[in-house]
C-alpha cells in the first residue's frame, strides 16, 4: 500500500457521521483526547467536517 493511501485511509478513523444540522447531509464528527497534561487528565476535542464539493473541511 503507497504511504498517500495510507494517509489517506487513516484520515477519519474513529469517526462518525452525524447529520448535524438536519439538513439530510451527513457531516463527519471526528473526537480525540488531547492527552494534556495526561490521557487521564486530558480533555476531549470534537471537530466536524462537511464536504465543500472537493474535500472535507473542518466547520
């Protein structure tokens, strides 16, 4: 497997989609923990992301 599918494949791993604004179009909800100053201390951070008609960009 070539390093850009790779990249590509694991961009949005752990993720789900969520029709956010009920519009009818799914929206990716992408969380992960900051691990800050520990994993167990660490905050959580959601990001969601909709498609511009070329790729995924973070709202």
């Amino acid at each position: 497997m070539s390093e850009d599918k790779d990249k590509a494949g694991s961009r949005f791993d752990s993720s789900t989609l969520v029709d956010r604004d009920r519009d009818g179009v799914q929206e990716i909800s992408q969380s992960f923990n900051q691990c800050e100053p520990t994993c167990a201390e660490g905050e959580y951070v959601t990001t969601f992301y909709r498609w511009n008609g070329k790729d995924y960009v973070a709202d």
